[in-house]
C-alpha cells in the first residue's frame, strides 16, 4: 500500500518505559500496542496489489506476516473485520479531501470536479485500495462489506449533488435539483467505471487518465 493508514492505532502515549524494556540482541523486538494492527492492515492491502488476489486466505495473510493465524485474531475478530479496516481508511481519507474541498471552494462545479480528482487519485497511488472499493476483494466475503463500499459512493453521491445544485442554482437552472441529480450520478457511475477499469486491467488503465477533458464534458 502505497498510503500509510493511519486506521486507529490505539494510543501509546501512556504506556510506561517499564512496559517495553530495551530489545535484547538477537531477540525480535516485540510490537508496540496498535503497530501490529496496522501492519495487518497494511500487508493485507499490499497482498491485494497481486494479480490474482481476489481471495485471500488468513493462513495466507498469516504466513506473509511469519506470525500463526491466531495471532491475526488477537487483533481482528474475522477476517472481516480486517476489511472493515481498509475501508475504515478509505471512508477517512477521501471524505476528509472532500470536506477541505468543499470548505475552500465556493464554486459548486469546481467542488465536484475537484472531489471526483479525489477519489480517483487515492484509487490510483492505492491500487490494493482499489480492490476493495470496486468490491472484487469482497466477493468471497461477509456480505455487509459490500453494502458498506455501496454506501461510501452513494455519499460521493450525495456530496456531488449538493455541489452541483449550487452550480445548477447559479447557473439560473428553472430545474436545479434535477440538473444536480442528474450530473451527480453520471459522476459517480463514472467514477465507479473508471476505478473499476483500473484494477480489471491489472492497475495498468490510469483512473486520471485525460481526467480534465473529460470532467469538461461531463460539467458542460
């Protein structure tokens, strides 16, 4: 994973000195509280980069790490919730682009352009990530993973309608809401197409590929 996440490490802040003595040499040093969590997270993201990685096992992940799979669940109750993690990720880091979008920018189609370049570069510097958010890394899985991807772009979705009913409003639209509606699902099927495309391809079809042209054709 190409992103560092940053997906709830617990605080460490208050664990004494006496808690972890120096690492003796030739011993393994022992991960802090919350530094394995994330490194399951990450090398479960970075196994998604594979070709063929549509499914991946717990003995797989297990034996990526060198540690046994009761070790993973020490962490993580299922597997599930192991993705619940990754998404948890992607829920945070592109909202939070989207709300500073939306904060700084005034104009409703400079919002909506600027939020689908969000989305869509996120997808490409974490191609793993992009598995999750298209679902072909949770076929296999807990059914719950998918509704939760499906919601994540129904509220890309909604963030592009609203963004678009300004411009459709300043634009002196008599039909606002239905232009806004409009705009925003052709934007977000795109979106959608785009990501899929790339990881389909094998991360080989860029989702930013002519992305300006395009989001000039769309916001007409």
């Amino acid at each position: 994973m190409t992103s560092n996440p940053d997906i709830e490490p617990e605080d460490t802040a208050a664990v004494d000195a006496d808690a972890n003595p120096p690492a003796v040499a030739g011993v393994r040093k022992r991960p802090k509280p919350g530094e394995r969590r994330v490194q399951i997270l990450q090398t479960l993201a970075a196994m998604l980069e594979q070709p063929g990685a549509e499914r991946i096992t717990t003995a797989a992940l297990a034996a990526k790490l060198d540690v046994s799979e009761a070790a993973l669940y020490r962490h993580f109750a299922s597997k599930a919730q192991m993705f619940e993690g990754l998404i948890e990720f992607i829920e945070q880091s592109v909202f939070t682009l989207a709300n500073q979008i939306t904060e700084r920018e005034t104009a409703g189609k400079v919002q909506a352009q600027k939020v689908v370049t969000v989305l869509l570069q996120f997808g490409e510097k974490n191609p793993g990530m992009t598995r999750v958010m298209v679902g072909d890394a949770l076929v296999f899985e807990n059914d719950r993973l998918l509704v939760r991807m499906n919601q994540f772009f129904d509220r890309i979705e909604s963030q592009l309608r609203q963004s678009l009913r300004i411009a459709a409003e300043a634009d002196g639209s008599v039909t606002p809401t239905v232009d806004a509606n409009a705009q925003a699902s052709v934007l977000t099927a795109f979106s959608v197409g785009r990501l899929q495309r790339y990881a389909r391809s094998g991360f080989k079809r860029s989702p930013t590929e002519h992305l300006d042209a395009a989001m000039r054709l769309m916001l007409a």
